[in-house]
C-alpha cells in the first residue's frame, strides 16, 4: 500500500455529494423530503441538489422543494444547492443542471410540456442559448451539461466557462 499520513489539519478536504437527484415531484420516487433526509443521514454525503425536470415540474413543487433546500442546508454538516434540470430536446440544446448558489431563484423552463399551469410562460428560455444570455454575467448560477436523457447538444467549444465550468462526465 501506499503510505499513509494522518495528521488532525488538511490544506484540502475531500466532499461528497449528488448534485442530480429526483424525487416523485417529477422523474423520482418518495418524497424530496426523504430524499435530503437519506442524503444526510443514510448516506452522510456532504452536499446535495435536487434536479427536476423543468417541463414537468409545477411552481407549487418548485417552492416546496425551495423551502426543503432550506430546511436541509447546516453549514459545516450539509450543504444543498437550489436547482433544476433544464430539459430541452437535444436540437434546443438538451438537458443541463442548473445550479444556483442562493436561496428562492426563479426556474426558466425549455417549456411547459407536462406543466399544465402556464400563466409563466414568459420566463420559458429556448433554446439554451436564450437560458445563458438570461445568466450572462452572474457569479451565483452554474450549468452544467447532462449525458442522460436528452443528450446535451451544445459542444464545450460554444459554452461560456464563466456559467459552466465543468461538465458532467457520466450520469
């Protein structure tokens, strides 16, 4: 084996989360509740995020989830991220985390195909491009593409590194 130093202060620490997951207010299963809950207690990650797929998520879930963010989030135990998975079709860009680093942000939707309350339909963004014009020039947000789903169709040469600073190698 290697050798091992241990020692009681690190320049760096290694942290442990899931920054995509669901739960039954869209592709997943339970409820998000007990999916922070399972996060921070059965698998004592150190970080987490909710991704819901935009098209289908409904505003009345969207602050649900808000307010379990909230609820969740303990400095130096468990950190969570507001967020949601942007789900255009693969020609309008595919799917990307979006993930923001403050509380009660607005969701902006590649549309309202299984939302069926559609009085904001003026904050939609297609396609991707119109998404990151919306978030040029923030400091607070990061998107990040997906393979899964709806592949990502945007090359990593088109994309601003100021909004997305890594991408997703596996899903």
């Amino acid at each position: 084996s290697n050798p091992t130093l241990c020692q009681s202060e690190f320049a760096r620490r290694l942290y442990f989360g899931d920054l995509h997951c669901q739960s039954n207010e869209t592709q997943g299963t339970n409820t998000v509740e007990s999916l922070f809950r399972f996060g921070r207690d059965v698998s004592c990650i150190d970080f987490m995020s909710h991704q819901a797929n935009d098209w289908e998520l409904a505003q009345a879930d969207y602050e649900t989830i808000q307010r379990v963010i909230k609820q969740y989030n303990e400095a130096g135990r468990f950190v969570t991220f507001l967020g949601y998975e942007y789900s255009a079709d693969s020609s309008g860009g595919g799917d990307h985390n979006v993930l923001y680093l403050k509380d009660e942000q607005p969701i902006y939707r590649s549309g309202h195909f299984k939302v069926h309350d559609r009085s904001d339909t003026e904050t939609d963004r297609y396609p991707l491009s119109a998404l990151l014009s919306t978030f040029q020039g923030r400091n607070d947000v990061i998107v990040t593409p997906h393979i899964g789903g709806r592949p990502a169709a945007e090359g990593t040469a088109s994309l601003d590194p100021s909004l997305t600073p890594h991408i997703e190698m596996c899903s």
